[in-house]
C-alpha cells in the first residue's frame, strides 16, 4: 500500500516540480486569463443600463461581473492539457512504457495532472479568494460559507470531469493521427459549453435546457453559479446527483475507449 | 532598393505554394485546422450573438454596426493566424532545434524568411471570407453604397491594420533571442488579440487612448470598420496610415537587437 | 591571398548552473549561478583556394563554434576572421551569396516536398538565372546520380540520400565557400562513404573550399589533405593528414571475447595486452602487425569474437599532447 502511495507520490512530484521550473511561463499563463475578462466585463458595462438594476439573460449586472470573473478563473482552473502528451505517448510508443509498469497509466496521468494543478490551482485559489472578496464588497453579491463549501465540492467534481472528458478526447488519438487541432477544436466548443465564455442563457431558453443536461456545465458554469449564489438551495443536490451520473458514465466511456484504443495500439502499433 | 522588394515577394509567392503543398500531405491536419478556426470563429460570433440578442446599443452602436465590426476582426484575423502569427510562435522552436542559423546564411532578410516562412492558405480563407460575409451583410442592413474609393479605403486600413498587429507581436517575440522560451509571453500576447472582439469604445476614454496611440491594438481592426460605417474622425485616419510605419520601424529595431544579442551570447 | 584568415579568435559562453532535484528546482527560483566556459581560445590558421580542411576533434572541442562563427553565425568574444574579405559576422548580402553551410541532422529541405521545390526556392533566394541554374543542376544531377531522387518527397528518402541532396541544394550558387558540420553523423557506412566521394568530386570539379568539421578520422582522411586537430577550444595540429594518420592510425585497439576464461599471466605475454575484463580482453596492436596478432591469438587462445577498432580520437589526442608527434 505504501508503495502504490510512493509512485502515485512520485507523479506528484514530477508534475510539481515541472511547473515550478517553468516560474515565468505560469505566471503570464495565469495573466493571460485575465484579458478576456477585461473584454467581456468592457462589453457587458457598455450593454447594461447604469443604475437600472435590469437583467439580462437573467443576470443582473454585478451578477453577470460576478459571473464573468469567477467563470474565467475556474475555466482556468480546471483546463487540462495531457491530451497532448497522451497523444505523444501514443505516437511515439511511449505507452509501451506503461504497459509493463505497474502503476497503470490512468493513473499516472491523473497524478500527474492533479500534481501540476497544485501549483496553478495554489495562485488562482488566492485569486478566487480576491475575488469573493470583491463580490462582498464592490457588487453587493455575498459568499456564504456554505456556498464556499459547495463551491470546494464541486470544483473536485469539475476536476473529475475535465479530466475524464478530454481523457476521452485524447482517446481518438489511438484512431486519428493527425490529432493536434482537433484537441483544440474541441476545447472550444467545450469551454463554449461548459459556460466559460458567456453563461449557457445567451443561447436562448430551448438551447440552455439542452445544455444544462450535459456533463460540460459541471465543468465551469455550475460551481461558478454555485459560489455567486444562483443555485435554489433545494436544486443543488439534484444538480451534484446529476454531475455524479456523469462522473459514472463518462468513467464508463473512458474505460472502454481505452480499451478499445489499447487492443487496437497492441495489433497495429503507433 | 524595389529589385529587392521584388525579389522578397516573389519568394514569397512561392513560399505560399511549397506551404500549399506540404499541407495537402497531411489532409486530416489541414482540415482539422479549419475545423479549429471555425471553432474560434464561433465563439467571436458569440459576441455579435449577445449584442443582437440583448437588443440594445453598445456604446452607441446599433447590432448591424458591431457585425461590421467584429468582420473586419475577423478578417484582419485570417492575417494574423494565417500569415504571421505561427511564424512568430515558433520562433522559439527554431531557435531551440538550430535551423535558425541555417537562414542566417540565407542572402535575404532574415526577418522576412523568419516570420512569412509558414502560411495556412485554409486559415485564412475562412478567415476572410467569413470576414467580408460578416461585413457585407452588416453594412447591407445598415443601408447606404458601398463604393469603390470606399471599399479601397478600407482596404488600406484593413492593410495598415495587419501591418500593425505583425509589428506589435513581433516585438514581444523578438525576446525570444534572449529568454529562449517565449511560449509564455505568446499564449499571454495571443489572448490580447481578441481585445478586438469588441468595439473600441466600450474600453473607456484611458483605454482608448492607451490602444489606440501607446499599444495600438485598436488600429487593428477597430479603424477599418470605423472608417468603412464613416464613423472616422481625421486625426484618426492620420494615425491610422502613420501608425503601420512608426511600429514596423520599432519592431524591426527590436528585432536587429534580437540578433545582435544572439549572435553575440550564444546559445 | 587566402580564402578564410582566422587570427586569434576566441569564443566563450556564459551559462547557469543546474542540478536536479526538488530542493535545487526551489532553490534555482531565488538565485542562479553563471558559470563561463571557453568554446574557443585564440586560435589562427588560412585556408587557400581549393583547400578542403578537415576540422578533426572530439565532441565539445569548439569546431562547430569556430565553423558558426566563420559562417557569420556567431559573433567571437575576441580576435578577428575575414572570409573572402570579409568580416562574416557582418553578414553583408555580397558574402552571403558566396558561402553555403550544411549541417548534419538539420534539414533545410521541406520534408513534405521533393528536393527538387527546395531547390527552385534556393534558385530565387541565391538569384540564379534560370539557364545556369538548369546546367548547373543537370551537371549535379549527372555527378552524384541522384535523378531518380528528385521527384520524391524528402521525408521518404534514406538519410544518406537526403544529406546528399542537401549538399546539392548547397551547391545550386556554386559558392566559393563550403561548411560542412559534421555531415556525416547519424549516416550507414556506405553513406559516409559517398558523402565523402561527393564532396571530394565537388572540390576537384568547382574549386570549392571546403571546410568541414567532424569527430570521425574516416571523414577527414578520405577527404582532406590538411587536417586541424582541435581539443578543448586549441589547435593543437594544423598540416597535412598523413602526420596525424601516423599517429592515431597506427594504432589499433583489437578486443578479443573468449569462451572460457584466460589467466592474466597468460595474457600479459603477448604485447600489447591492456586489460581483461571478465571473458572480454583488449590489447593495442601496430596495425601493420594486426594480421600476425590475429592469427596467433586465434590459434592460441579459445577466442569466439574478435574486433579491430580505432584508437578514440582522445587517446590519439593525448599522444599527440605528449609529444607522440608525427614525423614528416
């Protein structure tokens, strides 16, 4: 058991230590999130009506602030980017590696992954912490610490999620050779869905309900609404049951894409 | 002086071509690459979608003028991610694997060879022609001729506006010669360019200011649409044709500065 | 008047320390260390017209840093160079036109393309006329047979093959210069040899001069009447092959792998014996008496393997240090 703790341990560490070499480069990645905010609460300081107390899409103005903010930290948050070394191992033959070793590479990737954020998610936490703050004071939208805990709650299942999604994108990689666009590609639209550019609402009534019952909200839209307070109490349960559906049927995906992938590497190779 | 020039495009006519062809090599990639730019394309609607849906003014214009708008930022993007922008990032690549040094010997500008060496025809076809689709429709629900000294005028600005966003991401990138590793500062330079997804007007008076004049974003596409909905005030239009060689000159300092440092330190 | 002057250049490269681990990752955060290295320490030698110059010596030895700095690639920390009267870190345009470089394992043909678009891309940058560019290929293309390379896509062609193109395209000006780094590193035997044959060919036909560095000895003694031995940023020979051949070539490391073990009392009574370890021993052998020796240990001892190999060029060095130098 200790053993499996130290390899596990190990990812960890590489993923760790790898982000900290790299000190100059994460910092302008966390500042590069900040442009869009800029642009979007430009666009929407010029769209609303000052004073008015309108809504639109829903939102009032310092929610639709709050949400823009929040929204781009937690996208920031939760992005992935191992597709892409998972495709290099797939290409490369890397995964032959894994195979043999037994700690299994679901795993490794996971600790990987898990490992980096720490760093990343150590700076954006505080500067989700800033932020609540200015969501108490500058636009009058508290943060109880419920909401807080909620909020923790469901970034661990966003995590989850993300991972196991672009998991499952990177699986076409055993399929398709060409394969770098395409992550990116996808990585939009799924941003787009998951609420990180505009909330789901801009989409109109009949879109949104359609949206609200993919997994991609869980990823960005829900825990940001969740700390901004816009989830009905009585909601909030069925929405973490539904994000946990998800967790199991996108498991269930990953697991058979990569069998599927792995049995089809075996016979032909990268 | 102009055989030069003559020179310098005709290499880059066939420059376009050998890129044409490696493309079609690798046809899955090519298409896919298309597929990412209409990706990208979507999510630049997406702010023309909400200025139309929320049914109001931004910053005093009406939905049809933002579409002009965010299609001139489109098309001025078929330049920037089909001509220069991954010349710029993978200047770090180059640098890192040595053939840089190979162009070095080359007798033609260095910088030229360096930055136009790549192009994605696909890119930015689709950049530019949903670009002009965009336009076309917005200032055709707007009313008013479209004629020819005033497409030519757009047509400069749409120019003067790529000749500027060339020289603003080459200055940043020609740090490359001394941090090898500017993937950073690429990804950070690269989210500044959707700061003309809107209107510059809704940046405030001190935004403005500072992206039209110190870091002048803002010409890029905000002055050709600008001019084209005849919504340009003279000073504006005067920086707009003075601004391209003003920063071209800076960059290209920037840049023998680059150099002189490379060759100097080492690597 | 010589082709290439070189006058006590110098080259050296400021860089940070690093060290593995977490603690030194953390620690390199606050504070690095720069450490100085000298690639090249004052070096002179000319090449005249029609030379070709073996640039000879270990990896790190400083020739590539001295071949970038003659081809304009790198400023020196001190000394001065002229390359057909010109100072080549100048880079003027009149003496780009006139050098080519090629280096090994870098491509500068388009992988995805045949060499023969590359090809007509150099033909625009180095402004060739379209006739003499088609008599000089055809010349090219009939000298080193590579006709039925030029339709196909580089990526698909052996390295050999590629590097043979590369050195074509290189030729397609017809430059007065030509640098060759470590051309052929990565290549088969048979590849070696007809990068060499190609480049000897090149010389005899165009005049060129050639300067070409490597840490192969096959490389420069099928090649380059005039070799360079450079080590750790000094020259430390300069004149004709046949001198260095004497000393490093003399020499030869024979390996032997027995299959049951041999005493060492036993091994020490033939000359020349180095070492044993486990089955596997190696003795030094003059080359002229390599036959002799072989036979005599085959009959003599349980031998299952036997290898001839070159003295490593450090050892060579080392002799050369010593005062081993060569006569005439």
């Amino acid at each position: 058991m200790g053993d499996v703790a130290a390899k596990y341990g190990r990812s960890f560490s590489i993923g760790l230590r790898g982000a900290i070499e790299y000190r100059l480069n994460f910092a302008f990645s966390i500042l590069s999130a900040v442009s869009p905010v800029v642009i979007q609460t430009a666009l929407w300081t010029s769209l609303y009506s000052p004073g008015s107390g309108e809504t639109l899409f829903g939102f009032t103005y310092a929610q639709m602030i709050a949400y823009t903010v929040v929204a781009n930290l937690v996208s920031r948050l939760v992005r992935t980017g191992f597709e892409y070394e998972l495709n290099t191992d797939i290409r490369t033959g890397g995964l032959d590696r894994y195979l043999v070793k037994p700690i299994g590479y679901f795993g490794f990737r996971l600790f990987v992954f898990l490992g980096t954020k720490s760093t990343q998610t150590g700076l954006t936490l505080v500067l989700l912490a800033i932020a609540t703050w200015v969501l108490n004071a500058v636009l009058g939208i508290p943060v109880s610490v419920a909401a807080a805990f909620a909020f923790a709650a469901s970034l661990v299942v966003a995590f989850l999620l993300n991972f196991l999604i672009f998991w499952c994108v990177g699986m076409a990689g055993f399929w398709l050779t060409e394969i770098g666009f395409l992550f990116e590609a996808a990585r939009i639209v799924i941003i787009t869905a998951s609420g990180g550019i505009f909330p789901l609402a801009v989409f109109g009534p009949t879109a949104q309900a359609a949206l609200n019952m993919l997994p991609f909200r869980f990823t960005i839209q829900f825990p940001t609404e969740l700390l901004c307070g816009r989830i009905p109490t009585g909601q909030i349960a069925a929405d973490f049951a539904l994000s946990f559906v998800w967790i199991g049927v996108l498991t269930a995906l990953a697991r058979a894409l990569w069998s599927a992938g792995i049995r089809r590497f075996a016979a032909v190779g990268s | 002086m102009i055989r030069e020039i003559i020179k310098h495009l005709r290499i880059y006519a066939m420059l376009v071509r050998m890129n044409v062809m490696s493309q079609m090599e690798y046809r899955a990639n090519f298409v896919t690459g298309m597929l990412m730019e209409l990706g990208y394309l979507v999510v630049k609607i997406l702010y023309v979608l909400v200025a139309f849906r929320a049914g109001r003014r931004i910053a005093g214009f009406s939905p049809d003028e933002v579409l002009v708008f965010v299609g001139t930022f489109v098309l001025v993007t078929g330049f920037y991610a089909g001509v220069f922008m991954m010349n710029l990032f993978q200047l770090s690549t180059l640098v890192r694997d040595g053939s840089f040094d190979a162009l070095m010997t080359k007798p033609i500008s260095l910088q030229f060879l360096a930055t136009f060496r790549r192009s994605d025809i696909g890119i930015f076809l689709i950049d530019s022609v949903a670009g002009i689709v965009m336009v076309a429709i917005g200032l055709a629900r707007i009313g008013g001729s479209l004629d020819v000294p005033r497409t030519m005028g757009y047509a400069v600005f749409v120019a003067s506006g790529a000749a500027v966003g060339y020289a603003l991401y080459l200055i940043p990138q020609s740090l490359v010669f001394r941090i090898v590793n500017t993937s950073s500062i690429a990804e950070l330079t690269d989210s500044f360019w959707d700061f003309n997804n809107v209107p510059m007007i809704v940046y405030g008076k001190v935004g403005r200011a500072i992206g039209v004049f110190v870091i002048p974003m803002f010409v890029i596409t905000s002055f050709p649409a600008l001019f084209v909905l005849g919504r340009m005030t003279v000073p504006y239009m005067i920086w707009g044709l003075a601004a391209p060689f003003l920063f071209l000159g800076i960059a290209r300092l920037c840049w023998r500065s680059g150099i002189r440092h490379y060759t100097s330190a080492g690597g | 008047m010589a082709i290439i002057e070189v006058d006590r250049l110098s080259r050296s490269f400021r860089y940070y320390e690093k060290q593995g681990g977490l603690g030194a990752s953390l620690r390199n955060l606050v504070a690095r260390r720069t450490l100085v290295r000298e690639a090249v320490k004052g070096i002179s030698f000319s090449i005249g017209e029609g030379e070709v110059v073996g640039f000879l010596g270990p990896n790190g030895a400083g020739k590539t840093t001295t071949l970038k700095m003659l081809a304009g690639i790198m400023h020196p920390t001190s000394g001065a160079a002229h390359v057909l009267g010109h100072v080549p870190w100048q880079r003027k345009k009149d003496l780009r036109m006139r050098i080519a470089i090629v280096m090994g394992q870098r491509s500068q043909l388009w992988p995805d393309l045949p060499a023969v678009e590359s090809f007509e891309l150099n033909r625009a940058i180095y402004e060739i006329e379209r006739a003499e560019y088609s008599r000089v290929l055809g010349e090219l293309v009939e000298l080193f047979d590579i006709g039925g390379l030029l339709p196909v896509q580089v990526r698909r062609l052996s390295l050999g093959e590629r590097m043979k193109l590369e050195i074509v395209a290189a030729l397609l000006h017809k430059p007065r210069v030509l640098f060759l780094d470590e051309p052929t590193i990565g290549l088969d035997l048979l590849s070696q040899r007809t990068i060499r044959d190609l480049v000897r060919t090149l010389n005899q036909r165009y005049r060129t001069t050639v300067m070409l560095t490597s840490h192969y000895l096959s490389d420069i003694e099928d090649l380059c009447e005039r070799v360079i031995l450079i080590n750790r940023g000094t020259i430390v020979y300069d004149g004709p092959l046949t001198g260095v051949n004497a000393t490093l070539a003399e020499r030869k490391t024979v390996r032997l792998v027995f299959s049951a073990p041999v005493a060492q009392d036993v091994l020490s009574q033939y000359t020349g014996y180095q070492s044993l370890d486990g089955l596997t021993a190696s003795f030094e052998v003059e080359r002229s008496e390599v036959r002799a020796f072989s036979r005599k240990v085959l009959d003599d001892l349980p031998v299952v393997d036997l290898t001839i190999e070159e003295i490593p060029l450090e050892e060579g060095i080392a002799a050369l240090y010593r005062g081993e130098l060569p006569r005439g």
